[in-house]
C-alpha cells in the first residue's frame, strides 16, 4: 500500500506492476470516501489514528471504525473477487 502512495517515502510507486496497481485501486474503489481517506492515511502514510483524527475533524475511535470497515471490506474482496486473486 506504502508503493501506491506516490507521496510516500517508504515506497515508489514505479515498484509496483500494472496489475497490482488495479488491484489497489479495484479494493479501493469499493470503500466510501471516507474509509478510502481513513485507510490510505493509516496504511499507506502511516499516520496514527489519533494523528488522522486531527486532521480530519473527527474522533479517534470513528478513525478506528473506518479503518476497521475498509480491511473488514477488502478482506472480503480478497476471498470473493477474481480481479484480486493473483
């Protein structure tokens, strides 16, 4: 996820193939805004829950549940959609 995030200094996005770039996007695409934002922020930035509640407005625990939401999604996505199966 860091390799997606082209403002990430853990990763570069050129790491990543064509392929494994549309399965991001593809488990990405199928979060609300909100959870999208929330889980790009704690996994592919690395900001804490607290820090992204900061930067957000919202609560540190509605942090947790979009984030919780978004892997819970993605999760499923994985054991369910072929286009992630790889």
């Amino acid at each position: 996820m860091q390799a997606y995030i082209s403002q990430s200094s853990a990763g570069n996005p050129a790491n990543l193939s064509d392929w494994q770039r549309f399965q991001i996007e593809d488990a990405l695409s199928r979060l609300s805004e909100r959870e999208r934002e929330c889980y790009v922020l704690a996994h592919g930035e690395c900001f804490s829950f607290n820090e992204i509640a900061g930067m957000l407005g919202v609560s540190k625990g509605s942090v947790e549940v979009y984030v919780t939401r978004a892997q819970k999604k993605i999760s499923e996505d994985l054991h369910n959609s072929l286009f992630l199966v790889g």
